[in-house]
C-alpha cells in the first residue's frame, strides 16, 4: 500500500527538490517567496529544487513554513528507505 499525503501526489516516490518545488507552486510563491519566508537565499531554494543540493539543513525550517512534517519533504529522513515504510494507520 503506498501512502499519499498532501491529496493523491505520491510523496514517497518524489525527490526533496521535488516536493519542495510542488508545495512552493502549490502555494503560488516564486523560489525569491519561500526563501524570505524561510530565512533562506534564493540560490538555496534554486539548488533544493535542481537536486544541486540533496539534503538540506533547511529541512525543518521548509517544512515549517510549508506546515507539513519533515517526511513530507523528505521520505526517507529516518534513515528507512522509502519503499520500506509503512502506512502510519
């Protein structure tokens, strides 16, 4: 069973430069948007979002501003391949 979070995109087989990017559009804010909301520049959303750079110290501070939970962005944060994890219920 794969899990779906944020509608019926699923999140589990996307990228965090991905999923970054499908909640920034979702939101209508331009990369120079999130990276005031997110206290970062926009040349770091730009390398999130190309896979420049894969992790991101940035993670929780993204996912607060986005209001969704770290695995949202990131699947495999806790070190458990996405194809491995389990429907939460």
């Amino acid at each position: 069973m794969e899990r779906h979070l944020s509608g019926s995109v699923n999140v589990l087989s996307m990228s965090l430069g991905e999923n970054v990017k499908r909640l920034r559009d979702k939101n209508g804010w331009s990369q120079k948007d999130l990276a005031r909301l997110a206290g970062v520049s926009q040349p770091t959303i730009a390398n999130i979002e190309t896979g420049t750079s894969t992790t991101s110290k940035h993670l929780f501070k993204l996912a607060k501003v986005f209001g969704v939970p770290v695995t949202e962005l990131e699947p495999d944060i806790g070190g458990v391949p996405p194809l491995q994890q389990k429907p939460l219920f």
